[in-house]
C-alpha cells in the first residue's frame, strides 16, 4: 500500500510522552498512530475486532502477556517445542 504524508501539531508535552512511549515499546511513533486510527476505523466500521477485545477474559489474556513481555518475565519456547514440529 502506498504511503502519505500527515503533518499534525500537537502539544510539546504530547510530543515528548509519544517519543518516551514509542522508544519504551521499541516502536516507533508513526505505528502509533497508524495503530490508533486503525482502531478508530475499524470501531467505526463495525469491525469485528471489537467483540474480541469486549471479551474480559481475552483482555484479560492479552494484558498479562503484555506485562510479562514488558518486565522480561515471558517463557520463550521455539516453534518446534509449541507446534511438535
């Protein structure tokens, strides 16, 4: 898909805390973004994803794995050890 370029101002304090919140999350700000209207369209669109996050036990699920993946306490497993390949 083609790319374009958006030009947006917002606050100093704004910019500052999505620069410190990409590099902690080793992403960069434009995913951010992309990520955040991604999700504004798909809510406004009646996407399906919806459901799935209403769900409080995959929520659930998924803000665990995020903590455990962020304080390093994550178990990595290779693919044959999860798939039996």
């Amino acid at each position: 898909m083609s790319k374009a370029r958006l030009n947006i101002s917002m606050d100093d304090d704004l910019v500052d805390f999505i620069k410190i919140y990409a590099r902690e999350n080793r992403t960069t700000a434009a995913e951010i973004f992309t990520q955040f209207i991604l999700s504004l369209k798909r809510r406004s669109q009646g996407d399906p994803m919806d459901i799935i996050f209403a769900n409080p036990d995959f929520l659930q699920a998924l803000m665990d794995t995020q903590a455990r993946l962020k304080n390093g306490t994550a178990q990595w497993h290779s693919f044959d050890e999860v798939f039996g390949a």
